[in-house]
C-alpha cells in the first residue's frame, strides 16, 4: 500500500528562481505619506509569493506628504522586473527604482547588539567591537549594547562572533540605500 501526501503548489517566487540564476535587487520606492499605502505594497509582494529580505520606510518630503520605501528582494532577473512593474501601476506609488541596475549603490544598516559576559568574554566582545567600529552605547558589569552601522554581511559578521561570547539580543533596521551620483533614485 503506498501513500501519497498532498504538497503544496510551487509559489510564483520559487518557480522563477529556478529559470535562471536569482539576484538580489534593491528597490526604491516613492509613495504617498497616506494610511494602507506601506499594506497595500507589501501586500503585493505577499499575493505574488513574492519574499521581502529588508524593508524600512520613512517620510522623506513633509511637505508633500511622501514616502520612501526601501525594499530588498531575491529572485530570478524576469520575477524582479514583473514585481516592478507591478509596484509602478499601484496608486499610490509615484517612482520605482531598482538601484541595483541603476550601478552600485550605498547600502548601509544600522543593528544593536546585547552581549552579555564576565571576564575573558567581556574583553574579547570589547575587542571585536573596536575592530568593527561599533560604538558601545549601553554598558553594564555583565553586558553591553553595541551600535553597528554597514553593510549587512558586516552586522551579520559581528553578530556571529558574538555568539560565543554571549549574545543576547539583536535588532537591525533593515537597508537604507542611495544611488551613486547626481541623479534623484526616488
């Protein structure tokens, strides 16, 4: 007797990845500063099966009442184009740009990290911070809270040497980025 189990269907995310080699893209968005506007695109990515590796928005015109999300994504070269595509004929969204086509872009996050230790693990998390220049911005007799600002495979380097050592607790912003040169991304 064989028995079968019921899989689930393939998302639109994976089948893309597997026509060609998937990328990392890095998207801005301009949007209007409105209630169910940041819902509304990442509800876009979520219907398509779509996965979002960092999102962070902020205002960035008070004045008109506009927003920048930055959203980082991984898939196949045509799956990044459709979720473009599909961004720029939302609403509420007024630009999409793909730094990561436009050139190299400045790509900068910024993590806390709590590490807790006694004696020869406090000195060494004290000295690894130094090397990775991050700031010491709590401190205790039995931990520390380190502020880290970079790219992320820096936070992600100085996170995993701290294991060891006692980490605690992380929280990270997610990616900021800004095109190289004159022109306005968005």
């Amino acid at each position: 007797m064989t028995v079968q189990t019921a899989s689930a269907p393939p998302s639109p995310y994976s089948s893309a990845i597997g026509k060609s080699n998937p990328e990392t893209h890095t998207l801005a968005v301009l949007v209007d500063n409105e209630p169910g506007v940041l819902a509304r695109v990442v509800g876009l990515f979520s219907a398509r099966g779509f996965n979002i590796e960092s999102l962070t928005v902020t205002e960035v015109a008070h004045e008109a009442h506009l927003s920048r999300i930055t959203v980082q994504t991984r898939g196949a070269p045509e799956t990044i184009e459709q979720v473009r595509h599909q961004l720029e004929r939302l609403v509420p969204v007024h630009q999409v740009t793909d730094l990561t086509l436009r050139g190299s872009a400045i790509e900068r996050e910024l993590a806390m990290v709590k590490v807790a230790g006694r004696g020869d693990a406090r000195v060494e998390a004290l000295r690894l911070a130094d090397a990775f220049r991050a700031r010491t911005i709590d401190a205790t007799t039995g931990s520390f809270v380190f502020e880290l600002t970079g790219r992320s495979d820096k936070i992600d380097q100085f996170v995993e040497l701290m294991r060891p050592l006692g980490l605690v607790e992380v929280a990270r912003t997610g990616i900021a980025a800004i095109g190289r040169g004159p022109e306005a991304a968005g």
